[in-house]
C-alpha cells in the first residue's frame, strides 16, 4: 500500500477545506458547542448539507447517476475526516450519506430509491436509525418491537432507545422483528410524523438531545416501506454496519484532542516525562487505527466484500480513545465539571462511542468467529 497521499487527493482535500472557511458562518464555534443533537446544530446542518451538495462535496463518492461524481471511497474519508475536524457541521446527516444511502442504493427497491436517494444527495432530509432496545441493546437479533402484517400494512409496537437524532429526524430506518426466529428480522422506512410515534429525549453524558426513546404504539405502515424481504434482513443490517463501525475518523478528531490538552499542559508547565511517554502511546494508537481504517478503505476502493479488518480497525479506535480519555482524566479533570469545552465534549462522547455500531465485547467476539474460526464456547 501507499501511504502518501497521491497530488489530486491533497488538492481535494484543500478544495473541502475551502469551501468550510467558505461556508461556516462567524458563530460556528458556538452553534457546535451545543452538540449534534441540538436544534440548533440539526437546523444549521440543513443549510450546511445543502450548500455543500451544491458544490459537489456532499456525497462525491456515489455514482453519478445517484447525485454523485463516482469519487473513490478515499474522498469520503477526506471529506469526513475535515469535517469531523471542524465538529461535523453536516451533523446527522454524516449518517445519510454514508451508509443509509449506499444500504438503499445496494437493497432498495427503485420506488424508494427513487423516493430518497435523491434528497440525501441533495442534503434536504435528517435520517435516524431505530435498532437498540431496552433489552437488546448490541444483541440486535434478541429485539422485540414487532411488526404484523395486515392486509397492505404492517403494524408496529414496541420501543427503541439511545436513538440519535429523533427527535428532529424526518425518516427513520426501522429494525423490526417479523416472525419467531432468532434471526426474522425486517427493515421499514418509515415517516417520523407518522402517527403513533412518540419520542421521548432524555439527558446523558453525550450532548441534550442526542439520546432519545421512541415508542411506537400501533404504528401502521405500508407493506411497500419494507426494505428488501421480510424476515430477510440481517444482511442488510450487517452491510449497513460495516461502513458504520469505519465511517466516523475517531482516530482523526482523537489527535487533534490530544494536541489540544498537550498545548495546555505545555501552557501550564505540566507537560513532563510521564505524560508526554503517555501521549506517544496515544499517537501511536490513534496511527495504528488511522492505518487499519485506511486498509478497508483500500479494500472498498477495490470492490472487495467486507471483512472483520472493519471490526477490528473499530476495536483499534475504540482502545486509543479510551487511553486518551483516561490521560484527560488524569491530566485535565476539569474537562468532565465544565471546563475546556473540546475537552469536554470528547471526553463525554468517548464513551457512548464505545457502544455505537456495536459494543468492544461484540466487536472481539465477530473478530474471533468470523476472522478467526473460533467457535463459540459450548
């Protein structure tokens, strides 16, 4: 492999940070402050998302035909890894563009790729992802919320949580339980307005409003909302996880926090022996994740399937972030009472970050039956 990036990729990438010194408006750093989850934040992403699909930049790596400009998968990771550096300023809609728009493209019907595939590219529509469940949280297929079919229609009840996002989404990707098997699992595009949705934010370590409930209480949806076959959709639920676990540069916004609380220190004088061998180790981690992730974007680039080199670039992020948030800990207490809100921020998202696209615990168990052969203890 090559790690140098080629001519062309470096101008992309100051053609991406051009247009944020461009776009961002004077009060960027405060409207991010409030979190990806905020009001404010979901409102300015709107008017961010659309201004830069009108440049080109918002969804370069889909094909043509789909609003894109057949870019490979390394502009999607310069493109997320500046964004990130600034505070995600296309908030939720990171999530449309990289791995809810591919999943329709590859598994939709033309009816809802035709409905959706055109406002995610231009940037007009926030998604949520309605998967975890008060009781099957990581454990996907142990979910509960069901889905009846009913003539055209199928009806759903049940409860969803830590759902990013819903409460200022306008289309959710809906898990849902379709018969009694383990594994009968199915996927509906749903509304947000539709009736009978209730969603309930609740506080946490992440920002206000990133964490929601959602209830659905006799929900009722057409036959024609559910993605691909009934009872039939783990692989699709697998294929949308594999760009998830890989697709937020955690390694990139990670030394860029490290940097920020060793300039501290260094103000500070505190910057010694001990905690500089500690944020080396911390360096050499986050290059170690940045490495593997840059492998699966290789094997994209290459139309290769997925493999658990994902799940394992994702362990490699999880390790170095969790060291960095131990150091800021250690050496910036402050960042958890107020503080430096950078610090603050990283720290308190850090650890629900660990959770997301499914647990350290599940990741090692993937990486030791599908990477490894191992088999499960009896």
């Amino acid at each position: 492999m090559e790690f140098a990036w080629t001519p062309a990729q470096d101008a992309y990438r100051q053609q991406v940070r051009l247009a944020l010194d461009e776009l961002l408006p004077v009060d960027w750093a405060e409207i991010s402050q409030d979190g990806m989850g905020s009001a404010r934040q979901i409102d300015y992403s709107r008017v961010f998302a659309r201004a830069l699909a009108d440049r080109g930049l918002l969804v370069p790596h889909w094909p043509a035909a789909r609003g894109g400009r057949d870019a490979s998968p390394w502009e999607q990771f310069i493109l997320a890894e500046e964004m990130k550096s600034v505070g995600e300023p296309r908030g939720p809609q990171y999530m449309n563009v990289n791995w809810i728009g591919p999943t329709l493209m590859r598994y939709g019907s033309p009816q809802q790729q035709e409905e959706h595939l055109a406002r995610i590219a231009a940037g007009s529509v926030v998604w949520c992802q309605c998967y975890s469940e008060p009781g099957a949280g990581t454990d996907l297929a142990a979910l509960t919320t069901k889905a009846e079919r009913r003539g055209d229609a199928y009806i759903v009840n049940g409860q969803k949580i830590w759902t990013s996002y819903a409460a200022c989404a306008d289309w959710c990707f809906l898990l849902v339980r379709t018969g009694s098997g383990r594994k009968d699992v199915s996927i509906l595009l749903l509304p947000m307005s539709t009736p009978g949705i209730e969603v309930r934010p609740f506080p946490g370590l992440v920002e206000d409003g990133h964490l929601n409930e959602v209830f659905f209480t006799d929900v009722e949806v057409p036959a024609t909302a559910m993605l691909g076959e009934e009872s039939r959709a783990w692989e699709i639920v697998l294929y949308a996880l594999s760009f998830e676990r890989v697709g937020i540069p955690r390694y990139h916004i990670g030394r860029e926090v490290l940097e920020w609380a060793v300039g501290q220190l260094r103000r500070e004088g505190r910057f010694d022996d001990i905690a500089r061998a500690r944020a080396a180790g911390i360096v050499a981690g986050f290059e170690t994740a940045r490495l593997l992730t840059y492998l699966v974007v290789d094997q994209r680039a290459k139309d290769m399937p997925p493999t658990t080199d994902g799940n394992v670039a994702r362990i490699a992020a999880a390790e170095a972030c969790t060291e960095l948030s131990d150091f800021l800990l250690t050496y910036t207490p402050d960042c958890l009472t107020g503080g430096d809100h950078v610090l603050n921020a990283f720290y308190r998202g850090n650890i629900s970050a660990t959770i997301a696209a499914g647990t350290y615990e599940l990741q090692l168990n993937l990486i030791a039956q599908q990477g490894l052969g191992l088999r499960r203890a009896a």
